[in-house]
C-alpha cells in the first residue's frame, strides 16, 4: 500500500512540476506579455514587482522546508527553477525601472527575501529542533501560501467592477487550477498537509476564475457584436505626422478606434484616410467633396 502511494505520489509530484514549469513562465506567454512590454516601453511605468519577489520568497521558503523533509525531492526541483526565474525577473525589473520603483524593490528585497527568509532561518535552527523544527517551518509555508493564493481575489474584484476579463488570461488560470490539483494529491499522498492544504483554496479560487472570465468574457463578445464597425459616411479621420505629439502604443490605438465605434455606433459614415501628400491634395479638391464632420486623431507615424 506504501508503495501505491509513493508511486502517485511521484506521479502527481512530475505533471505537478511540468504544470508549475508553465506557470512560472506565464509573464513571458500568456496574453499581454508583462516583460515584453518592458521591454517595448524601456520602462516598467505601470508594473509593480510585488508579484515576483512574493513568488521568490515562496520558493525559497518551500526549498527550506523540502530540505527538512524527507522523500520531497520533487518540491526541491520545481521551487529551485522558480528561484532562478524570479530571480532573472526581478533583474529585469530593476534594470528597466525608473528610480523611484527600483528603490522601493530594492527595500522589498532587503526585508522579505533577506531579512525575512533570513529571520525564519535562524530561529527555527536555533530554537527548535527535529520535528517540531519541521512542522514550525511547515505551517509558515502553509499560511505563506494561503495569503499568496487569496492574491486573485484582487483581479476577481477588478473583473467584476469592470466586467470585463481582459486582465484574467484564462490559460493562466487553467495552469493554476491544474497544478493546485496536482500539488493537492501529491501532499495528500504523501500525508503531508502542509502540502495539501492550500491547494484545496487554490483549486477553488482557480475554478471561479474561470468561470468569471467564460461569464465576461461572453459579455464582451456581446458587446463587440452589437457595436460592429458601422459604414463610416460623414466623418474623416486624419493622421498627422507630428513628432511633438507622444508616441501611442498598439493597444491605446485599438482604444481609441473602439471608443469612436461605441460613440457613433448610431449613425452611417465612411472613412477616409489621407497620410502625407494625400492630406493637401484632398484640401485642395475640398469643394467637390459632401460635407464631412472631421473627426481628427493625431497619431505619430514612423
């Protein structure tokens, strides 16, 4: 029976390794890439680095614990990967931040991964011993990883207020569901609910983020649906190469075209658009045009 238990345990602690390995590296795939757009921007104006040095803190702590533990190998390797993809996260971040949030990351460090993980080191060598050393350092990962978990109820809230999912990528939330599943039934296995015990929180907050977003997400393709595109008739959107104006990125554009769609969703007109040469041959023949109602977005070309 020990022996049927070891073998899922290892099974389930393998595809729990391979799905945390996606997991890990979701900022650099799922939808709206974190550090491609830093990198994009030159800036990280707008992201906040709380995420990955949390997620660093959390591996070291279950690197600790794995090391205290026997037959837990499998949390070793994963969370040693999470160690070195936080890390080269965190670089990233600090390399491209402005003064200000590079500082502020800067003291994130010193207290959490160094004094923090620093502190909970040495007390627990020097004031516990054996066993109850174990369980010490257990269910402070425990209430660690209840607090990292709750973090979505953030994004929830957010995707409720706004209703839209946008800033929920759904295979994201696949990923997390399926690996708090595969953690949950590894520490389970293992008797170890030190383990199992935030994934049971993880899976239930996986599921409900996946079903906010098929709810939301319905609802924008609703929305897109009944504010199609209209036949453009009497307005005219012009595109000035202006290099005194700020440079707009792929999304603020999408933005700004949507936002004209929804506020003239009601009526019928073309669009003509004159880049360059075109802009003053039109002016000159403006006579033989119809009336148009100018609507004009200054974009930076080039």
């Amino acid at each position: 029976m020990a022996d049927f238990s070891g073998h899922w345990a290892f099974t389930f602690g393998v595809l729990g390794n391979i799905v945390s390995f996606f997991v890990f590296l979701s900022p650099l795939y799922v939808r709206r890439p974190t550090f491609y757009k830093i990198y994009r921007k030159k800036s990280t104006e707008g992201y906040q680095s709380i995420p990955y040095v949390v997620a660093l803190f959390s591996a070291m702590l279950w690197i600790y614990y794995a090391f205290l533990k026997s037959n837990t190998t499998l949390l070793i390797t994963i969370n040693s990967f999470g160690c070195f993809v936080e890390t080269i996260y965190v670089g990233f971040y600090l390399f491209y931040a402005p003064k200000k949030a590079r500082v502020q990351t800067v003291k994130l460090l010193l207290l959490s991964v160094f004094a923090g993980f620093g502190a909970i080191v040495l007390v627990t060598q020097f004031l516990f011993k054996g066993v109850v050393r174990v369980q010490v350092v257990g269910w402070i990962c425990l209430v660690f990883s209840l607090c990292v978990f709750v973090s979505p109820l953030c994004i929830m809230r957010q995707v409720i207020k706004t209703k839209s999912a946008e800033y929920m990528p759904f295979f994201l939330s696949v990923f997390l569901t399926l690996s708090a599943v595969m953690w949950f039934f590894y520490g389970l296995l293992l008797k170890d609910f030190n383990i199992a015990i935030p994934n049971v929180l993880g899976f239930i907050l996986g599921i409900l983020q996946m079903v906010l977003y098929v709810m939301y997400n319905k609802k924008e393709e609703v929305i897109v649906k009944e504010h199609k595109f209209p036949e453009l008739q009497n307005h005219v959107i012009i595109l000035h190469n202006d290099k005194n104006l700020p440079e707009l990125t792929e999304e603020q554009i999408i933005d700004i075209v949507k936002l004209a769609s929804l506020i003239s969703c009601t009526e019928k007109f073309n669009v003509a658009s004159y880049l360059h040469e075109n802009v003053a041959e039109v002016a000159k023949d403006h006579r033989k045009l119809p009336k148009l109602q100018p609507v004009e977005i200054n974009l930076r070309l080039g």
